[in-house]
C-alpha cells in the first residue's frame, strides 16, 4: 500500500507467497532464512529500536571524550541473509547517526566474510552443488551492489534511504550520497600457507577478523 510503497520498491512479497517458504523463513526472529531481502525487511521492522540503541551509544563517545570523529566498525558475511541484506544500510545509518551526534569524521570500516570463508564449515555444505549455486548467487548479488555503492556515488548522485515513510528525520529518509564504507576487508580465507578456507568458519577466518579489528580499535595493543 501507500504507507508501505517504500518498502513495496524493493521486496515484492507476493513473490515469496507464491514460493511458499517454510513458515520459519517468516520469523525474523531466527533469523533471514538465508533471504538478503528478509535480512532488510528485519531491519525496516525493528528500525526505530536500532536508530535508538545506536544514537544513544555514539551520543554517549561525543559526550565523554568531546571527539570530532570516531572509527565504526561493521561485521558480517556476504552468504547469508541478514548480515548480506543489511549491510549498505548499517553501514549509512551509523554514518548519518555519528554525524547528527557531532562525530562529523565518522569514519565506516567494512569487515565481510565471502562465500568461500565457510568452505570448511561443514554445517553449511557447499560440498553440495545446489547449496554452492545458491550461496554463490546470493555473495554475487552482495558483492555487485556493493562494487557499484562503492565506486559510483560522488557528487550530484545518489540513492534515496527510506525506512519511514514521510519522516522528517534525515536518518530515517535521506539519502546515500557517499561510497558506505571508508575502508573495505573481504576474507574467502584462500592463501598459499596456512589457508583458513578449509577451516570452521568459527575456527579460522572469525578469529582472523576479529584480530584485525582489534588491532584498529586498540592502536597499543595492536603493536605487541
């Protein structure tokens, strides 16, 4: 409908009707059943309880230490549903937030995992042909939106952010006029020695982003 339209552009919900989807795709709750569009839906669902946490936690850094920019990091794969359908827009949101808080040097960093990170993961079975299409479409259709948001945008474009219909907050309807992220890390976990692709995901390339992450949040303690 109307109120709806700016959420009726981008997910065609008959669509997933007609396919008749197991009924615990539909709850967001456990997850995006591996659908990037329900990952985004989740997202649209729960967005003012996001902007809240958010706002109140950046607000909170501007307050204590008076800073004029702060370092977000964002974490997820590109296989999955949620992590690959939200991502854009987290990556805006805590943007556009940290500036309407005073951190006008926000700066984004990007850490994703590809499909080939879950490889050794045998839980997820890529072995199996079927899965491998499926995952591989969905890490396409992730790596392809990302490639054009971040090479394209500069001045005079950009792409309207509507999570709230006819909101006058600029968080809420805005729009993306920047490339989302300032740094970018993708793991698929391939390499000559000590590959990590063969490896549980929670084994290998989680700990290897979550040692990268540390090292830029914690500058002393990234130098033992």
């Amino acid at each position: 409908n109307g109120e709806d339209s700016h959420i009726g552009g981008w997910w065609n919900v008959r669509d997933y009707l007609a396919q008749n989807l197991p009924e615990i795709v539909w709850n967001l709750d456990e997850g995006a059943g591996r659908y990037r569009q329900f990952g985004r839906v989740a997202l649209f669902t729960n967005i003012t309880v996001f902007q809240t946490m958010l706002t109140s936690a950046l607000r909170t850094i501007r307050q204590q230490t008076n800073a004029e920019g702060v370092a977000i990091h964002v974490v997820g794969s590109l296989a999955g549903g949620t992590g690959a359908g939200l991502f854009i827009d987290v990556a805006h949101i805590a943007r556009e937030i940290a500036q309407s808080v005073g951190l006008k040097q926000a700066k984004v960093f990007g850490y994703f995992a590809l499909v080939e990170a879950f490889e050794g993961t045998p839980a997820i079975r890529l072995n199996n042909a079927i899965t491998r299409l499926d995952f591989d479409a969905r890490g396409y259709a992730a790596l392809r939106e990302l490639a054009r948001l971040q090479t394209t945008l500069g001045e005079g474009t950009g792409y309207d952010m509507r999570y709230v219909s006819g909101s006058s907050d600029d968080v809420l309807n805005g729009r993306l006029e920047q490339a989302p992220f300032d740094m970018l890390y993708l793991f698929d976990g391939r390499r000559t020695s000590n590959a990590l692709d063969q490896s549980s995901i929670e084994n290998g390339i989680a700990p290897t982003i979550a040692d990268l992450v540390v090292t830029q949040v914690d500058a002393v303690g990234g130098q033992d």
